[in-house]
C-alpha cells in the first residue's frame, strides 16, 4: 500500500499502566506481531501487541510485579534500562533469559530516594537485541516527580515520545542486515509522521526516549523553540536553549517545546552520520506541528521562571577515587567483531570486580572509526572531561557518546547496596552489542563471603542454536 493512502493521526500515546496503592501489577506478552506503519505492514514483535509499547507509571516507593510470558520463537528477557535496583534475583536480572514458550516474574520496588523521570525496559538478549529491538520489544517507564523538580512543567501537556526504528524489506520482514542504507522507517509511538497539535504561544515537555536499537535522531522544529531540560531521566543543573535536540540509542531528553505563530511545522529527524564505518540516515518528518487557537482550551499563559529543586542531583565526590581503569572499544572490520579491552562478551567470565563502596573514574576510549555509544547498568555517572577537556557538571548520566578516536572520562560511586551482583557495561548500539562490545562487572560486598562466579543460567544457552531471527 502506498503511504499516500493512510490517513494522519494525532500523536498518541501507547496504552498506560499506573500503580495503585503502591503496587502495578501486570503482564506483559512478548508475540511476533504484524503491525501497520503508515501504509506499510511489518513483521514485528511487541509486548502486549503494541508496537509503541505499554507505558509503565510508577512512583518512588511502588512495586512493580510483572508477570513476563515468551511467546516468541527465540529467548528473550527483559532489563529496566537506567533504574538503580537489584540485578539479582527477581529484579533487574539481564543475566536470565527466558525460554520460548515460558513466563518469569520480575519483582522489585522503586526505591523512595529513586531519581524520577523517563526510563524504559526493553529485550536485552545477546546476539540478537538489534534484531527483537527493531521488531517493537521495548516500552516506556515513568517514575513520577520530575515535574515536581521542575515545578514551571506541571500545569504543562506532557508529551511521552517513543522514538523506535525498523529496517523493512520488501515483503515487511525485518532486512536481515538491517541497515540505514536498506531502508529504515523511524516512528514515534509506533506513528509515522503523527500530528503534535498546539496553541499559539504554549509550552508543552516533550519527553523523548530513543529506542532504538542503532539509530540517532537529530532533530529540528522550525517554528518551535526548544529548551533541554533534562538527559537520562535527571534535570539539568542549567537548562539549555538549542536549534537541535541530538538523542543518541537509549537516550532520554525532557524538552520544554514552545510554539510560535499559527501555522504547520516539521519535526524533522535531519540527517545523521556515526563516521566512515559507521551508518548514514537520510532527513525524515518524524510529526507536524500544528499550531493553532483552541477554542476549547484556555490562551496559554506564559512560561514562567524555570527553577530546578533536585538537591540529590549532586557530582561524584572525587575525594578518594580507589580505582581507575581504562575501557577500550575496538572492532575488526574483516571479521565484524566488535571489542571491549581486546575481548567479545563471554557470560561466563567477569570483567571487573568492585567492591561495595568504592569510587572509581573511568577513560573510555574509542579505537575505531564510528561512533560508540558507553552505558552501564545499575550505576549512574559523572560524565568528567571528553578528549581531555573538562566538562561542567550539568547532571548524572547513564548513557554518553564516546567520540571517534576519542575518549570520555567518567566517575561512578559503587555505594548503594542494592546493586549487588553482576550486570553489564556495553556500547548501546546493540549491532555492536550483538557482536561483542558487552562486558561483565561484578559489585561485592566485602564483607561476606563471594557469590559463585557463573550465575547466568540463561545465557549459558546457546544464543545461535536456540535463534531464530524475529521476521
């Protein structure tokens, strides 16, 4: 069908879950999933058969208890990408995978001292989460009070923007290299080119969240100006006014939007390009922007002051830093590997041990021809100097850029007990995830007694033998 046929929607929102009296209970069904983009039909893969992907509301101090069932093809699993919570266990556990056919309970609360904002939980499968990521498995995860932080976006319109991507071939399956060069459809709340509908003069928060499993997003709205407010689900220390929000894979960006005179604007996804190796995309109208007077709705009044309150929001102390360690990222272009340290993922082994209260920098370095895209799990960070220089310290992170031949110098307190255990530290760019850039850490309390090495009963399965490619 051609796209000149589908009719233009207003922007939505995928379908919300709150908590109620301190629980959100629910189920979540992982399902290969046929789905309609603009005039096209894909072959995807969804939870709960929504390609935008349900949208989790909690607040900090709530439990959430979802029952999780595979009914894909392949193994699956699912990992809360930025929370700061057990890695054990029934929590935030990426090291067990659940088999085909099968269900699991993740059961953890929030913590009442938890940063709020935008987070997500998506596949994290090795081998192939570029794969089940492009097909849908991914949604939103709200921990309310950011707007309390930022008290001028609370008489504001919220806008959840998921922005997620799918390479199609001609027959609506996934390419089976699903590059930018074969074609890539990029949404936003699983809607091609959606209107974003407002008033002359009005300021909305758009809340972006990029996932996507390669794909940046640069992106531009004549007519509207943008402010960032917050990266990574924290508030900036100092908001900033820009022409351009860049959103990198797995990135979220609070962005305070203002419209200007009546009129139709684009939000547009300009051109972006990650190096010589890297991935080119072509510009893209993400949404219109449609401003005009409602009636129906009272004349916007003007934003006031923009004060942020989050007194936690606070640089790594570097008052005693007890290690530091260098992480390279490296490929070969001959074999298609890529490296962390001159290695690829091996779930059997653990890569660093740290141990329960400890202060550590890292210098991540970038030994390759594209960019790479640092994130860790459980631990938020400092982002310290970039090539070198210095950098100003607007707010924690869990996710930055590292540039080519270049390098980022960060700082993480290993103090919270409740991340414990083993997790991951790995490019987000989950091509390079999927062939090797993905390590293991283990944070150990050293006051009792070590844990067995290997506790990674899911990927100790074997990831090629038990495949078979979503689409």
């Amino acid at each position: 069908m051609s796209e000149t046929f589908w009719a233009v929607q207003p922007l939505r929102t995928p379908p919300e879950y709150h908590s109620k009296d301190g629980v959100l209970s629910i189920t979540i069904e992982a399902q290969p999933k046929r789905v309609m983009i603009g005039g096209q039909i894909i072959e995807g893969a969804t939870y709960n058969g929504d390609y935008g992907g349900p949208v989790l509301r909690l607040k900090p101090g709530d439990t959430l208890r979802m029952h999780f069932v595979n009914h894909l093809p392949q193994i699956t699993n699912v990992h809360f990408h930025g929370l700061s919570i057990t890695p054990e266990g029934h929590g935030d556990n990426s090291m067990r995978m659940i088999a085909p056919g099968e269900s699991w309970d993740y059961i953890f609360t929030i913590p009442k001292d938890h940063a709020p904002g935008v987070y997500w939980y998506h596949t994290h499968g090795h081998d192939f989460a570029e794969r089940q990521i492009m097909g849908g498995l991914s949604g939103t995860l709200v921990i309310e009070g950011f707007q309390d932080e930022v008290p001028v976006t609370k008489p504001l319109v919220e806008r959840l923007m998921a922005l997620k991507e799918f390479s199609p071939n001609g027959s609506g399956r996934l390419n089976h290299v699903p590059k930018p060069s074969h074609g890539t459809i990029k949404t936003i709340n699983g809607q091609l080119d959606p209107q974003i509908a407002m008033q002359p003069g009005e300021t909305q928060l758009w809340r972006m969240s990029a996932q996507t499993a390669d794909g940046y997003f640069r992106l531009r709205a004549k007519g509207v100006k943008l402010v960032v407010l917050g990266r990574d689900a924290r508030p900036l220390v100092t908001p900033e006014p820009t022409d351009e929000v860049l959103i990198g894979p797995s990135e979220r960006v609070d962005v305070l939007a203002t419209a200007g005179a009546a009129g139709r604007y684009s939000l547009m996804q300009e051109k972006t390009d990650t190096g010589p190796l890297g991935d080119m995309s072509p510009p893209q109208e993400m949404a219109s922007v449609v401003v005009a007077a409602d009636p129906s709705r009272p004349v916007p009044a003007p934003l006031g002051p923009i004060v942020v309150n989050a007194p936690k929001q606070l640089p790594v102390s570097a008052d005693h830093i007890d290690a530091r360690r260098l992480v390279v990222f490296s490929e070969d272009v001959t074999t298609g590997l890529f490296f962390i340290n001159h290695q690829t993922f091996d779930p059997k082994r653990t890569d660093i041990r740290v141990p329960l209260g400890s202060t550590e920098e890292w210098t991540v370095r970038n030994a390759s021809q594209e960019l790479h895209v640092f994130h860790i799990h459980q631990v938020p960070f400092q982002v310290v100097s970039i090539n070198g220089k210095a950098q100003p310290f607007v707010g924690l992170r869990d996710t930055i850029d590292v540039p080519i031949h270049g390098e980022v110098k960060i700082r993480m307190a290993f103090t919270d007990p409740r991340i414990v255990g083993r997790f991951m530290y790995h490019c987000h760019i989950l091509e390079h995830e999927d062939k090797g850039m993905m390590a293991t850490i283990e944070v150990y309390d050293p006051k009792k007694p070590a844990a067995p090495d290997a506790k990674m009963p899911g990927m100790t399965m074997s990831a090629t033998a038990e495949r078979r490619h979503v689409g």
